[in-house]
C-alpha cells in the first residue's frame, strides 16, 4: 500500500509540474532558524507572501509575530521523527497572517492532494496567545496531514 501511495503523490506531483503549479510557488523564507528546520524535514517555511483569493486569502507576517512564532515551531516539530513528516509529503509551510479560509477567519488549514502543492497554512496570531494555540494549530495541521495520507487516495 505504502508503494502505491508514492507512485500517487508522485504522479500528482508531476502532473503539477507540467501544469506550472510549482513555477507560481512563493520564494522560501530566509529566517535562518526556519531554512535549517526545512532541509531537516524536507519543507520548505515561507513567511513572505501575501494572496487574496475567492476561498483563500492571508497576508505577510510581521516580524514581531515571526518572531514568537519561529521559536515555538522549532521546538514542537521536534517532537516529530523525520520519517513522519516525510511519510505524509507535506512540501510547505506558509507562515501568514489574516489567514481566512472560505470567507471565515482561522488560525490554520491544509492543502494536499490534486491539484494542490501540499500545504500547511498557519497564522501566525495564534502564536501570540497563552494557552499553546500556536502549537496546537500546527500540530492539528499536521495531523490532518497524516489522516489525508494514512487513507486510500487520501479520501476513504
């Protein structure tokens, strides 16, 4: 099961190629601390970018709220193997802020499958709040993540 859900994501991936998915990607972040996490787990961290679409809009971090937000996601995706992560295929993390998702405002949401780059979103606002809602956003994410890849073509 596990070789034939490679050869889909593959597959996914280089239809995406040819379609020019990956040339309209945002450039990578250049927080040291976020580039390095990324070649340990193979994601690319954006934090400069801004899009405003009909289901999907967010805006560029501040860089106090990068700040707080940089810390607190190196010490939770500690608590990952690399295998994890790899095994579900995320590709980026775009760090936002004013993240709305189908006109409602939330603190993260994922993107994976056809015809999605594999995704996580997450506002950084959440970062600055007591009760771990950052972390907890992130690690919500990922576990989307792992139930869309732990399922027949990621919807059964």
């Amino acid at each position: 099961m596990d070789s034939f859900r490679n050869l889909e994501i593959l597959a996914e991936q280089c239809l995406l190629r040819l379609l020019g998915a990956y040339d309209l990607q945002p450039e990578p972040t250049d927080n040291a601390a976020l580039s390095e996490l990324g070649k340990k787990y193979g994601i690319r961290f954006v934090t400069s970018d801004n899009i405003n679409c009909k289901d999907l809009t967010y805006e560029t971090p501040s860089k106090a709220q990068l700040a707080r937000a940089v810390g607190q996601l190196v010490s939770e995706f500690s608590h990952y193997p690399v295998e994890v992560i790899q095994k579900i295929q995320i590709e980026q993390i775009i760090l936002c802020r004013n993240l709305i998702v189908n006109s409602k405002p939330a603190a993260g949401t994922l993107k994976v499958g056809f015809p999605y780059v594999d995704t996580i979103f997450i506002d950084t606002d959440c970062f600055s709040q007591r009760d771990n809602f950052g972390p907890r956003t992130m690690h919500h994410e990922i576990f989307h993540a792992i139930d869309f890849r732990d399922s027949l073509l990621g919807y059964i």
